[in-house]
C-alpha cells in the first residue's frame, strides 16, 4: 500500500506550540501516535488528523498532476548566485554540469524572446552577460542544451521558448532582484 503524504504547515507556530501544551496537559498519560496526530490536526484548526487527511486526498484530486510544483532547493540557489556577480553576469562557469544548466537557463533569460540574432549579434548579447572570456563556450552549450537553435550554416541564432526548471525560474528571479532589474524570468 503506497503512502499518502500529507504536508504540514501552519502560519502560526507560536500558535501551534500553545495549542499542543493545551492539548498535551489535558492528557493524564503520554499520547500515542494516532492521539499526536490528532493534536497536531487540530492544532492547525482541522477536527481531526482524518479531517485533515481527507482534504488532502480532495485537494489531490481536484489538482491536475502536472500543476503540481516540484519543490524549490534555495539552498542550491543560494549556492548557484555565487557563480554570479551583482549585475546577474555569470562571473565563473561551473566545474559540474548540473551547475552549468542552471547558469545556462540565466544567459538564456538574458536573451530577446521571439529574435533572430546572428552569430555576432549573440556574441554581444552573452560578452555582456559574463565575465570569464569565453562567449564561444557559452555559445555551444546554448545550442547542445537545447536552449538556443541555429541554422546549419551557423549564421543564425534563435532562442528556443521553454519552461525553465523552478529551481532556474528562483535563481533568475533572485539575481534580477539583487541586480535591480525585477523578478521576472
């Protein structure tokens, strides 16, 4: 039998830890675990941990499994906006792959939507977004990743409209933050 998880959160944990020393000093003996569960339900205004199971179950339902967002690791973003310098300019390429995707999806966000550039066009637009000297590197892992399209003679560029992964969407929102230029990817 697979396991329904069920996410826990309240907006309130101050409220939370008061509800719960309620409940647990109404108790003349150590509660087991359908009884903490229960408590915690309750604690965040449900009747009971079934009541609350129930919702889940519902809203699980009613959600289309594709609306449902992976989570975000901030912490990878906090350590991918190093590789950054204040103006959102990649300042240092990565040593792994999976590093280099997401600094990738940037210079990509970086790039006009629905243009054609040539190859110096292109050349201008990723000089000015990094600061390590070698756009023509940059360039190619563009295309490899799928992120930019060229024609076979090479003399024409076009950024290829995709989705970025959340965990991109973050980091290029934080760096447009802290550069001043908005949020928006």
């Amino acid at each position: 039998m697979s396991r329904t998880y069920i996410p826990f959160s309240t907006g309130d944990i101050s409220s939370l830890a008061r509800s719960l020393k309620e409940q647990l000093g109404e108790s003349d003996r150590q509660p087991g675990h359908v009884e903490l569960l229960n408590m915690l339900a309750r604690a965040i205004g449900h009747r009971n941990f079934q009541s609350l199971r129930a919702q889940q179950v519902a809203r699980d339902r009613l959600e289309a499994p594709e609306s449902k967002p992976e989570p975000v690791d901030f912490v990878r973003v906090q350590r991918l906006a190093r590789y950054f310098d204040k103006q959102g300019r990649l300042a240092i390429w990565p040593a792994k792959s999976g590093l280099q995707a997401a600094c990738l999806w940037v210079l990509w966000s970086k790039l006009p939507a629905g243009e054609s550039f040539t190859e110096d066009e292109l050349n201008r637009q990723i000089r000015a977004n990094h600061l390590f000297g070698d756009h023509a590197l940059l360039r190619r892992e563009l295309c490899d990743l799928g992120l930019l399209t060229r024609t076979d003679d090479g003399r024409q560029y076009r950024r290829v409209e995709r989705k970025p992964p959340r965990e991109s969407i973050a980091l290029i929102r934080h760096l447009a933050t802290q550069s001043g230029n908005g949020g928006r990817p």
